[in-house]
C-alpha cells in the first residue's frame, strides 16, 4: 500500500509539473493577448471604486460605466499624447545620444589613461555600455507603446468587465446552486487587490510627478517621459526606482554632467526610499504576505514570460497565484512556500484548529 500510495504521489507530482510546463508554453505563445488581457484587469480594478461609488448613489449600472469609461478616455488622451509625443522625441534623438555617449567614453578613458590608469573604449562598450541601458529604455517604451495601440479593445473588455463586476457573484451562486451562499475569503482578496491597486497607483503618480518635476529642475530633457517611466517602473519593488534612475543619469550625464548625473539618481533613490520604506507601508500595511525572496523571483518570472507588462503586475500575479494555492488543501504547502514568515504562522495555527 506505501508503495501504491508513494507511485500515485510521485505520478500525481510528474502531471502537475507537466501541465505547468504546458500553461507556461501557452501563455508564451499567447504572450499578446495575455498581455492585453491584464492591461484591461488592471484598468478594470482601478474603475470598480468609482463604478461602485456611483451606484451606490443610485446611478444606474450602465451610466456609471458610461462615465467612468469616459473619464478614463479623456485621460488617456491626455496622458497619451504628452507621452507619446515625448518617446517620439526620445527615438529621434536616440543616435545622437548614442554618439555623444561614445564622445564621453573617449574622454574618459584618455582622462584616465593620463592619471596612469589603462582602460580600453572596449570595456566601457562592451561591460558598462550605457549606450545598452538606452536602446533597453526605447524598446521598452515601443513594446508599451504597441500593446496600448490596442487601446479601443483593451478598453471594450474594460467595459465589459465593469458591466459584469456586480452580477458576478450571482451567477457564482447559480452555480454552485446556493443563492445564499457567501464567499468571504474571495470577497477580502478581491477587496485587498484592489485597494492594492488603486492605492499603489495613486503613490506611483504622486512619484513621477515629483521625479517629472525635479528633472526639470535640473534642466534634463524629455522630463515628463522620465516621470513617466518611474510611474511605471514603481510598480517593480525594491528596484524599480534604480531602473529608472539609470537612462534618466546617462542622459543626464551627456547632456549636463556627471553632477547633474549623481543628482538625478540621489532624486530618483530617495523617492523610492521614501515610498517603499515610509508612505507604503502607513497607507497600505505590510500585507503581501510575500516573501521577500517570492518578490524578487516573481518579478524575473514574470518580467520574462510577459515583458513590461509581466514586472509591472508581478506583485497582483503572485498574489493571486497564493491565493489560488491556499485554497486547496493538496496545494497550500506552495502558498506557503511563497508566503511571508507571518503567514506561515498563520497557516500553522489554522492547520492546528483542524486537526482538534
């Protein structure tokens, strides 16, 4: 019988590990809808407040859409264009920064070679190579610029998604043939993600306006794309404040200086800093429950199976993976791998109460 029963979990590990592989092919050779799908999920999370707000001020359900839907319109138009005309802009000036670039590394190293130190243009090119750091920032800003080209359906499943948001649970409960039946942990995951969201989206603007506003102090060029691009890459934890220092300081560094350079990253490090380490955790808590090991691994995972799209959302993706795990008892061990040491206790405890 032990041995039956250790063949059927061994066997029972070798399926599940091949169907992992099989959904992870899947969603790589799906990459583009996937990708499209999120975006809309995560402009429908940040649109279910309002939509909720106004329905609770009697508004019918179809109008509260409309007017939401139309808010976010007028300020993607907005944005868009700002934006668009500044990654326009950077493209053009691309190979002139890329020769400026070298120009600098040439006077470097003769700079350097004059103090006794040797040091070849090839090493700069080759290992250090700014000029990669700025080709990385373009194709970065062209993959999203092609992925919100779709924008009229990634705002169509937005809508709706929105429509369906209240009639949702319904039908969860045709389903499952309870019409009574409550659904609390899925109600607090749901609830958590999106206040999540919402308030990491809110923080994350307040940032790049500031970085947007402190460029421009300095005088570094394409000001509102580096706000930009921080907005964005906060959304990366724990390094993605760095990330966007780095192309704004070789810019800043061409265009005006290796002091300019430095203050660029010191702006771009302390607002990360202070945002990660000061106003999130008062706002939103400490309540992930990731493992710091979890964040770091979901953001490589997801960064390389979906591009941009997949480091932005690493954080939502893992959670819901979590949430997922933990609510099977053959897959809460995973949800507990990934979980933080205070869910682990959690869990504990819960398992306990189980058992007597």
């Amino acid at each position: 019988m032990n041995e039956q029963s250790k063949s059927s979990r061994g066997m029972h590990i070798l399926v599940g590990a091949a169907a992992f592989v099989i959904i992870i092919a899947g969603i790589n050779l799906a990459q583009s809808v996937v990708v499209l799908f999120l975006v809309a999920v995560f402009l429908a999370l940040l649109g279910t407040p309002p939509v909720l707000w106004l329905k609770d001020k009697r508004i019918p359900s179809g109008f509260a859409v409309l007017i939401v839907m139309a808010g976010m319109i007028i300020i993607l138009i907005l944005i868009g264009a700002q934006i668009g005309a500044s990654v326009s802009s950077f493209s053009d000036e691309l190979p002139l920064l890329q020769s400026r670039i070298k120009e600098q590394i040439s006077e470097l190293c003769s700079l350097l070679t004059s103090k006794g130190i040797v040091v070849t243009e090839k090493f700069f090119l080759e290992y250090v190579n700014p000029e990669a750091a700025m080709k990385l920032t373009a194709s970065l800003l062209s993959g999203l610029s092609s992925v919100l080209s779709d924008v009229v359906l990634i705002l169509l499943t937005v809508t709706f998604i929105l429509l369906e948001v209240s009639s949702f649970p319904i039908k969860l409960r045709a389903i499952l043939g309870d019409p009574k039946q409550a659904f609390p942990q899925f109600t607090k995951f749901i609830v958590d993600m999106k206040r999540y969201m919402v308030i990491k989206t809110l923080i994350n603007l307040s940032a790049g306006i500031i970085i947007a506003v402190w460029m421009y102090i300095l005088g570094v060029q394409f000001p509102i794309l580096w706000g930009f691009l921080a907005f964005l890459l906060h959304y990366i934890p724990n390094i993605g404040s760095v990330i966007a220092a780095i192309p704004a300081a070789i810019l800043a560094l061409v265009q005006l200086g290796i002091g300019s350079a430095l203050l660029v990253v010191a702006g771009n490090v302390l607002v990360g800093f202070i945002v990660g380490n000061v106003i999130e955790p008062r706002l939103m808590g400490r309540k992930l429950g990731l493992s710091t090991l979890v964040v770091f691994l979901s953001l490589l995972f997801w960064g390389s199976l979906l591009g941009l799209i997949g480091a932005i959302l690493c954080i939502p993706l893992t959670m819901t993976l979590k949430f997922a795990f933990d609510s099977s008892e053959s897959t809460r061990w995973i949800a507990v791998l990934l979980g933080s040491e205070k869910f682990k206790e959690v869990s504990t405890q819960v398992s306990k109460k189980k058992e007597q």
